[in-house]
C-alpha cells in the first residue's frame, strides 16, 4: 500500500468515489515545509470531478514554520496510478515525510509552476 497525502480536492467524497468508487478512509496529518497557493485548472474532466476550477497547490519552502493540515490515505498502487491521471501537469508526485516522522507521496507544485507562485 502507498500512503498519500491529500489536503485538496482528493479528500472530497465524491472525487474519490469517482477516481477509486469507494470513500477513502484516512488519518490526520500535517506536512511541514510547505505552504499553500491556488492554480487554476483547464482540465475540463478534473474540473467536472471537483466541481471547482481552482484548487489547493503545496509550494515548498522548507521552513519548518510552514505547515499545511491534511489527511492521509492509504492506496493500492493501482489507485496511486489513478492520482496520476487525476492530477494535472502542474502538479508533480514526490516523495515527502510527514510531521510525526512518516513517509508518504505528495503531489506538490512543478518547478515551473513554482517560480510562478
């Protein structure tokens, strides 16, 4: 199972049903080093899904005073293939570590969209 930090439109029940056809079940997290912005999305399919066309964006930062509260889903590696379609190309997968300690997949801001923000 991967787990995977969510803090936008993934922790909503009808984006999830959509992408994985069940409601996912997740725990409290907080992922510091990052801050949030907004992009807006032109993916018409993403925008249907979410019913928004702006949506949440980590940016890093790297200072440890920056937090940002979410939630954290465990999914098969299938269901973190389907994230990867869902997201659009701003967004980039990576690697992250959660407040308590914990390693999970985030989906965080490109370097272009980045310097942008």
């Amino acid at each position: 199972m991967e787990r995977l930090f969510s803090y936008g439109t993934l922790q909503q029940e009808n984006v999830q049903q959509s992408n994985f056809g069940r409601k996912l079940a997740g725990e409290e997290a907080v992922l510091t080093g990052y801050r949030l912005s907004e992009i807006k999305i032109s993916d018409a399919n993403v925008v249907k899904q979410s019913g928004k066309a702006y949506h949440p964006i980590l940016i890093f930062t790297g200072s440890v005073s920056d937090e940002v509260k979410g939630s954290c889903f465990w999914l098969t590696p299938e269901e973190l293939a389907q994230v990867d379609r869902y997201e659009v190309a701003e967004y980039t997968r990576i690697n992250a570590t959660t407040k308590d300690g914990k390693s999970c997949w985030i989906y965080a801001a490109s370097s272009e969209v980045s310097a942008d923000l």
